[in-house]
C-alpha cells in the first residue's frame, strides 16, 4: 500500500497590528505574505492529488471486496 501524501497546510503570516510596524518591516511582511500564497497553493495540488489517489484506491478496494463477497456464495 503506498504512503499517503504528506500535505502540509502552510502557516498563515504574522500581520502586526501597528501601521508603523506594518511600514517598518514592510519588505518581510509582504515576503511572508508572498510565500503563504505559494506554498497554499502547493498545498492544494497536494491535496487535490491525494483525494485522486484516495479515490482511486477506493474504487480498488470497493471492487475487491465484490470479488470477496462473489467467493463467499
């Protein structure tokens, strides 16, 4: 059985509360925001591919336990 997918669900970004701050490190802030909306959307391939993965293996096991259930009459 493979090893399910390993989606890691991105930190959402510190927003300070002060303008000042928010002016002040401003370069970092909007790098941090910029790196969130990457990553979120790494994370939904991921997580788009594992439900086709979990999907497929579904249909799998489903069709193997009708084999199960045939042998049992």
């Amino acid at each position: 059985m493979p090893a399910s997918a390993d989606c890691v669900r991105p930190e959402r970004p510190f927003l300070p509360q002060s303008q000042d701050d928010m002016r002040t490190y401003a370069d970092l802030i909007r790098g941090d925001f910029e790196a969130y909306i990457a990553d979120v959307q790494d994370y939904f391939r991921c997580v788009d591919e594992e439900r086709a993965r979990v999907f497929s293996e579904a249909r799998d096991v489903s069709e193997d336990y009708e084999r199960f259930l045939s042998a049992l009459e």
